[in-house]
C-alpha cells in the first residue's frame, strides 16, 4: 500500500478501536433503537413520497403545458387544415375551360339554369336521343 | 491473527474478542480506502464506524465462501458507492458543481499532508466515473491485486485491466493538459 496523502488526527485508530463495540449500542437503546430505525423509515418513505408527487407534478404541469400551449395549436391547425381539405376540390371547377379563363362565369344557383341550357347540354354531350328523350321525359 | 483464526474465534463464541480483533487488523486500511473517496476526515470517520457496525451486524451470516479479507473490503466498498451516489444526489438538487467542491474541500483539508502533485493526481481521479475511479484507487493507491479487486466488486480481471487503462489514460491526459 502507497502511503497515502491523508493523515489521521494522533491516536485516532486507538480511539476508534476502543470505542467501537457495536453490541453495547445495542444492548444500551434496546426498544428505543428499534423506535429510531422507525422513525428514519417513516421520515425516507415521507422524503420518497415528496420526491414522487414532485417529479408527478413536474410530469403534470409539462404535459398541460404542452397540450395546453402547443396542442390546442396543432388541434387548431388539425381543424383548418381538415376543413380546408373537405371543402377544397381537386379542380376548381368541372369545366376544363375554367382553368384557363380566369373570368369564366360559373351560374351560383340551379335557378339560373333553365331547361334550354339542360337541353342543349344532353344534346351536346354525346348522350344518346333515347337516353336524352328519357330524362326530358323524366323531367317534366 | 490470521482471518482463519479470527473466524475460528468467532465460531467459537468470543464473538466480541473476535470482532475486536477484525477492527484492530482491518480499520486502518479500510479507513485509507475510505478516505480516498470521503471529502473529509469526519465523513470517512462515520463511514467507517458504519462499515464496522454492517460487519458486525453480517458476521453471523458468513459462511467463509469468500474470504474474509475481501469480505469487509466488499463491505466498505459498497459504504463508499452509497456514499458517492446520495453525495452525488445532493449535489445535482444544491445545483453546485460537485469537481469545484472536492477541489476547494481538498484544499482546506487540514489532514491532507501531501505534495502539489499528489493533489493534483487526487483531482485528476475525482474526476473519473465510479468504477474507474474505485479500479484506479485500489490498484495505484492500495497497490491490490487485480484477484482480489475482481472478489470485491464482483468483476472480472479482464474488465477491471481495461477499467484501470482507461482511467490511466484519462488521468495521463487531465495531468497533460494542466501542464
């Protein structure tokens, strides 16, 4: 063994040696001890119990934080981002010739379409006489 | 006295005389294994008084499977890691630097009676990780064999030769940056 850099106080393991009979602690605190080692069990379960409920609520207060702050947020982007998907159309509009005519009058009502315009749609869009006569007839 | 024959007084019914004789033969060395690692000589001194009363309190319970010797080493050594990790505890929840208080500690020591150099080596190795820096006391310091060491943590002689490299190397390196 190196000598060590340490140095002990003069007579220190004398000392120790002496006073180091753990059976007279023993017999001298009998229940007493017993009441001590309880008392430091209840006092490390009530340190643990704080450490527990601390850490809890640091787990709490990060979870509401971050729900709170950035999930409402991300529930609010969720909703637009939803609501821009249902209502959005892949083309803005049926007719092909709408893409490249910015001012391409769409009618806003059925009640603006009148039964010529259907009719001349049918007859233009390659349905046949008998499928066209059939849905005149239905119509009226 | 031999541990032989300590443990044969033992078994005897002189348990006392017998456990006198373990604290006359082992509490001087337990003391410097202990010291290494506690910051101060009134930390080492509980420390010890605590390793004696576990040992007395676990005599009845030794069966001789390990010996004696590295039995109570065992002992103290797990004093010490349980020392080590509530000081460590302490030291992360008082948000002070736990390498700046053994420095300023090591330097108001009034039983540290050592050079500069061992001062600076004792620094160096309160820096490395736990079972490096146990590896590297036992075997520099307390100049033990790698068979007992290996008893005593419950390793291999093979892992505690790399853990004692590296902690040379480290060591080596901290000493070398300082210069």
């Amino acid at each position: 063994m190196k000598k060590s850099p340490f140095i002990v106080p003069d007579g220190y393991f004398e000392d120790f040696a002496s006073k180091m009979h753990p059976w007279e602690t023993e017999a001298s605190t009998g229940a007493a001890a017993g009441r001590t080692v309880r008392v430091h069990s209840v006092g490390r379960a009530v340190r643990y119990a704080c450490s527990v409920a601390a850490g809890l609520a640091v787990l709490v207060t990060g979870t509401l934080f971050a729900f709170g702050v950035f999930g409402s947020r991300q529930a609010d982007g969720l909703e637009e981002g939803y609501l821009d998907f249902l209502y959005s159309d892949v083309m803005p509009m049926a007719d092909p010739e709408a893409i490249f005519n910015p001012d391409f009058d769409v009618a806003d009502s059925a009640e603006e379409i009148s039964q010529e315009d259907v009719m001349e749609y049918l007859i233009n869009s390659g349905i046949s006489a008998e499928e066209t006569y059939m849905l005149l007839a239905e119509s009226y | 006295m031999s541990d032989e024959a300590i443990i044969e007084l033992y078994r005897s019914g002189s348990e006392e005389k017998a456990f006198n004789e373990i604290v006359r033969k082992y509490s001087e060395r337990l003391y410097f294994h202990i010291r290494n690692f506690a910051g101060a000589h009134e930390e080492a001194d509980d420390l010890l008084q605590d390793t004696f009363i576990k040992i007395w309190k676990a005599l009845p319970q030794f069966r001789g499977d390990a010996r004696l010797y590295t039995w109570i080493y065992r002992i103290a050594t797990n004093e010490v890691l349980n020392y080590l990790r509530k000081k460590r505890l302490k030291y992360v929840f008082s948000f002070t630097s736990e390498q700046k208080d053994y420095v300023s500690r090591l330097e108001a020591d009034p039983y540290f009676n050592g050079d500069q150099a061992q001062k600076r080596l004792l620094i160096a190795v309160s820096k490395l990780p736990e079972i490096q820096r146990l590896v590297f006391m036992m075997r520099y310091f307390e100049e033990m064999e790698y068979k007992d060491i290996s008893e005593i943590l419950n390793s291999t002689v093979g892992s505690l030769k790399a853990s004692y490299h590296h902690a040379y190397m480290k060591i080596k390196k901290e000493l070398s940056e300082e210069i």
